[in-house]
C-alpha cells in the first residue's frame, strides 16, 4: 500500500488514483497521521497544497517519516516541505510557475525512460532555493534551477505528474512504484465494486433508499450500484428545477420511463434565487432545496444516494482540512449541516472517466455513459448573477443553437449567460444588448482540463446565429482557459 499524505492540493486523491491506474493499493491521509512503518506500507507521497510552508500555521510533518527506511516522494508542496524540513531553503523565486512548462529532467532512476526535455505542469509560487544537505539536483526549468532532487530513497519533485497535462507522469509515478518503492500490483475494479456492494448491502439492511438522479452518468451509476445491493428497496426521483436545458427532463423521462419519480419545482427554485447574484449563495440555496424535497418524498426511506464524484468533494474543500474551497457543489458543500437523511456515495472517491468504466460494466447505455457533463445546479450557475425567466430563455435558446451547430467530440461545451451590456449595431441602428460566452473543454477526470480547438468556421456560423435569433444578445466571445486556473464553470 502507497500512503498519499494529504495537504490539501486539489490533486491529492489524483495521485491515489492514478496509483490504482498502475494496480497498487493506496490511501489518502490526513497530514496530520501518524505514519509507522509496517509490512504493508510500500511508499509515502507527500501531495501538493496551498500553503507556503514558511507560514506559522502552515500544514508540516514530523520529519521522521523521512527516516522510517520507506521511499518517500514529494510533490509541488511535498517538494517544498522536504526540502524545509530536511535543511534546505524554501522561498520566492524569479517567478511564479502556472501552467505548462518545459523542464530538463536528468538521467535517474526516477525519470528513467524519461529524462530529457519534458512538458511538465506547474502551479506554485515558491520553489526549494537551496538543496538540504546531501541532496542532488535532478532537473531544472527556466525559471526554476531545482525542479527535482533526490538523497537516497527520498525524491521530490517541483511540476505534478499525476495530471494529464504532464505526458510522461504517470511513467515517473510508475518508476516510482515499482524500481524504487518495489511495489506489489494488488488492486483491480471488479474487487472494488463487489465490496461497495456489500458495504451498501450489511449499512442499509431492510431500510428503504430513495436516490436522487438527475440522468447524468453519475448519479445513474450511484443508482446501479445501489440496486445491485438492495434492489426494489430502491426508489429514484428526478426533480425538474427549472433550470434545465432545452428538452432535457423530457429525454430524462424517456431514459427511464415509469421507474422514475419527476418532481415538478420550477417555481420554488426560481422564487428561492430571485435577486441572488452571489455563486455560492446560489449552490447552497438550490442544494438546501434538493434535500428539503428528498425529505418530502422519502416516504419512509432514511437513506438517500448521490452521485458525488471526488471533483466534487476537493472543490467544495470537505475532504481536508487543508484544502480551500473553490466552489461548494451543491451535493457537498451546498448541503444543510443538519439532514434526516443518511448519505450513500459510492463514486466519492472516483473519478468521471472512473465511473463511465464502472457504468459501461454495470450495463448501462450508451446515451448515458456518453452524456456531457452537466452541473447539479443545472443553468444557475451558467448565468453570471441573477437568475431571471428572461435570461433562463435566451441562453436555452443559445445553448440550443450550439448544441445543433457542433460535431466536434468534446468533454463539455455549453454556453454561458453574461448580463455585461455591450455596444453593438443592428440594422444599421446602435443596440446596447448582453453577451453570451462559448466553453468547449476536453478532459479525463475533470480534475483538469484543456480547452477544445473549435474551427473557426463553427465559432463564426454559432455566433451568427445566437446574434441573430436570440433577443438581447449582440456580442459572442469563446472562452480559450485551462482548468485550472479556471474552473470548467464560470460560477
């Protein structure tokens, strides 16, 4: 088993993941536990965080861990706190790092296979500035002399290889696990899924389930895995907020016919959000209400299903005490502290990509596995302040416009509602009308994301449209950012 400390970097439970990926048992921890070497502990990886580890009250270690014999790795943060703790010095650099960088690895065991000139992701501000003692430099970037170091069975590195944005990472993680930590491959899917099952199974017992499905891939395969465990004890419901997409709860409807409770509340959601134009003011209020109407229709049930994925869980900044929160998912953050019901979540600790495998091998469609992502807070969160009837319209009708236009097989690509007014000119006349912006992104685990290259002749024929037959609308701009250092919504 590999031991993922975790200090609150918003890829901690990537790293275990991508740890799974390689069939190696692991585990997120708390930066706070104590680590004894035992005979199952192969490996310690030190995660990325927010903190600068010169700060009184930043996240540290006992640097004891660095002598339990075990190979230890850090990462970003783990980087800075080794070299701190183990003698080095740690502070501002030149610049900062956000983003892709090109670094030059040396010939190690660490990078074997990969040394060179390698695109690696950074996200820091500072940078170890003098090795600890005994210490060798193994990389170095154009702003950063100490991009890796290593002393014996102690590594670190300065960029992440755990995200997709670096190529070669998950072979430097793989040479990590298996010349250094000397690993045993002993994690498989299928062993995962028939112990949630059984988990689920022995917790529930002969209690009723209600699940809340919103017919995305996550919340449908929570379902699956819940039947599977207590089958008609089971009921779904599907609440139509309002704030849905042009025709969606009626495609919902069709995936699942008469199994499936539907909750017309437009008009509570749409009350509850006038003249709320703070994001996270907007996730509570709409998560207080899902649960709110869970409890009317749980008939009897005291446990209710969500399908809250990891993404979820780090945003919302629930999982560690050291995380920030970058935005509260209704399903997690947005939730009230007080619930009658019990919480199952089996996906919280998968990933997307990790959960279409796992709804591909619980049978369910295609048309399901393959669906966009789409926020629990549906359209609420797309429109930049006020949630209004008039702007709800116009970017459905947007959204629609896009949807009918593209054929390009992206991650997610929606649009978003800016009540930013803008001069313009219509029939020779000046209009001063709002903006819708286009967001097209391809992605793995929606931890990180790169922005889709659309052919400029679709942006154009999509933005004539929305100009033309969209009320209110004469400006359209494409969003071209990564995630991060945005997020894939704008709210």
């Amino acid at each position: 088993m590999i031991a993922v400390m975790d200090f609150g970097g918003q890829t901690c439970h990537l790293i275990a993941r991508r740890i799974r990926e390689l069939g190696v048992a692991s585990k997120v921890v708390s930066y706070k536990a104590k680590i004894e070497k035992n005979k199952e502990l192969e490996g310690i990886i030190l995660s990325g965080g927010p903190s600068f580890v010169n700060l009184p009250d930043s996240p540290t270690i006992d640097k004891a861990v660095f002598s339990l014999g075990v190979p230890v790795l850090g990462i970003c943060y783990g980087m800075q706190l080794m070299g701190k703790l183990l003698g080095g010095k740690v502070g501002r650099g030149k610049a900062k790092e956000f983003g892709i960088v090109k670094a030059n690895l040396k010939p190690s065991i660490l990078f074997s296979t990969v040394a060179g000139k390698q695109s690696v992701l950074m996200s820091h501000g500072d940078q170890v500035l003098k090795l600890p003692p005994g210490f060798i430099n193994l990389g170095s970037s154009k702003d950063v002399p100490n991009v890796a170091m290593s002393k014996d069975n102690l590594f670190a590195v300065q960029f992440h290889p755990e995200v997709v944005h670096t190529p070669n990472g998950q072979q430097i993680l793989k040479n990590f696990l298996f010349k250094i930590c000397r690993a045993k491959p002993n994690f498989n899917q299928l062993k995962w899924l028939e112990t949630q099952v059984q988990l689920i199974k022995e917790r529930v017992n002969n209690g009723e389930v209600i699940c809340g499905l919103s017919g995305g891939v996550d919340s449908a395969t929570a379902a699956a895995i819940v039947y599977k465990a207590v089958g008609k004890q089971l009921k779904c419901v599907y609440v139509d907020t309002g704030l849905m997409r042009e025709g969606e709860t009626a495609e919902i409807k069709k995936y699942f016919g008469r199994s499936l409770r539907v909750v017309q509340a437009q008009k509570l959601f749409l009350a509850a959000l006038k003249g709320v134009n703070d994001p996270e003011k907007k996730r509570k209020i709409i998560g207080k209400i899902f649960i709110d109407i869970f409890d009317q229709y749980a008939a009897g049930a005291k446990w209710l299903v969500q399908g809250t994925i990891y993404p979820d869980v780090i945003e919302s900044a629930k999982k560690s005490d050291a995380a920030m929160t970058i935005k509260s998912h209704h399903n997690v953050g947005g939730l009230p502290e007080k619930m009658s019901l019990k919480l199952i979540e089996p996906l919280r600790d998968l990933y997307k990509d990790e959960v279409r495998v796992l709804a591909k091998k619980l049978g369910l469609p295609k048309t399901i596995i393959d669906r966009q992502p789409f926020p629990g807070p549906g359209l609420a969160i797309r429109i930049r302040g006020e949630v209004t009837r008039n702007r709800l319209k116009r970017l459905r009708q947007a959204d629609k416009i896009l949807q009918e236009e593209i054929k390009v097989n992206a991650w997610q690509t929606f649009c978003v509602y800016v009540p930013l007014k803008t001069t313009g000119i219509k029939g020779d006349g000046r209009s001063f009308d709002e903006m819708i912006a286009i967001r097209s992104l391809t992605s793995v685990d929606a931890m990180t994301a790169d922005w889709t290259r659309l052919p400029y002749e679709l942006l154009a024929r999509v933005s004539a449209r929305i100009v033309n037959e969209v009320k209110g609308i004469n400006r359209v701009v494409y969003d071209i950012t990564t995630k991060p250092p945005a997020t894939m919504e704008w709210e």
